[in-house]
C-alpha cells in the first residue's frame, strides 16, 4: 500500500516487522497483520509497620509482543507449509527483525514463543497469533542451557 503524510509526521503502519529466526524458511514467510509490542514488569511495594509505602522495587522487566500473522508461501504447496510452521511449540526462540527509515527500533530482538494459536475459518485467509517475551534488562533468556 502507498501513503503520502503530510502536515505532521507519524509512524504509519508496522514498519517492516519480520521473523528471522524461528519460523521462517526461504520459501515460506507471513504476513504481518498486527504487532501489539509492549513493556511489563513486576513490582513490589515496601511499606513501613503503619502501612505508608516508603519504596517500590521494579524488577523482571520484559519485552513482550503479541502478533497475527497470515501465512504466506512462494506456492499454495508452501503456503500450506508455512502454515504449519507458523505454529512451532511453545519455547522456540523466535528472532523479530524491523526496518523502519527512522526512529527507536525497540522491538528488535530475540523471543520465547509463549503461546501460538492458528485460526481457520471457511470464508478467510488462515492467521495465527502468537505471544512472546523477553528480557527488558540486556539478559538472553532464550538461549538453551545445557
């Protein structure tokens, strides 16, 4: 799709968001349809013997992105492959690349699947939604210890 902006800038749609490891093969890929990407965290509250807070710990900072995708391949017989690989198991580390001409690429990084879901539906495309999390404190947390 094309846009023309004009009067103020803006970010217009996703920007270029693909997988780069994990998912995609060289003849299989997705089409991004959404990307929710957002920051969570734990926090603790210490209070004093009258129940005053007198300070709050934040810690285990992740990255999280949830995003629905519609499979796509070089071929319907890749399309139907993409599909399927689209839903690997739950703790696959998943690689999220994004081009953008400006600004912070802040979801730019490596990902535990969480959860995936594939959608089928008899008059639409196939989609699939998947969640995923990271650390938000510089930590790889996705790759496997042995």
């Amino acid at each position: 799709m094309s846009v023309s902006i004009k009067g103020t800038g803006i970010f217009w749609s996703i920007g270029g968001v693909t997988f780069t490891a994990g998912i995609v093969t060289g003849t299989n890929g997705g089409f991004f349809q959404s990307v929710d990407y957002s920051r969570t965290g734990e926090k603790t509250e210490v209070k004093d013997d009258g129940g005053t807070i007198k300070a709050v710990a934040f810690h285990g900072k992740k990255k999280v992105l949830r995003a629905t995708i519609v499979p796509n391949g070089t071929t319907l017989a890749n399309a139907a492959a993409s599909a399927e690989a689209h839903i690997p198991t739950v703790g696959t580390t998943i690689t999220v690349a994004e081009s953008v001409s400006v600004g912070p690429i802040t979801m730019v990084a490596s990902y535990n699947l969480t959860s995936v879901s594939q959608k089928r539906v008899v008059d639409n495309v196939v989609t699939v939604d998947v969640e995923m999390e990271g650390s938000d404190e510089g930590i790889d947390i996705t790759t496997a210890v042995s």
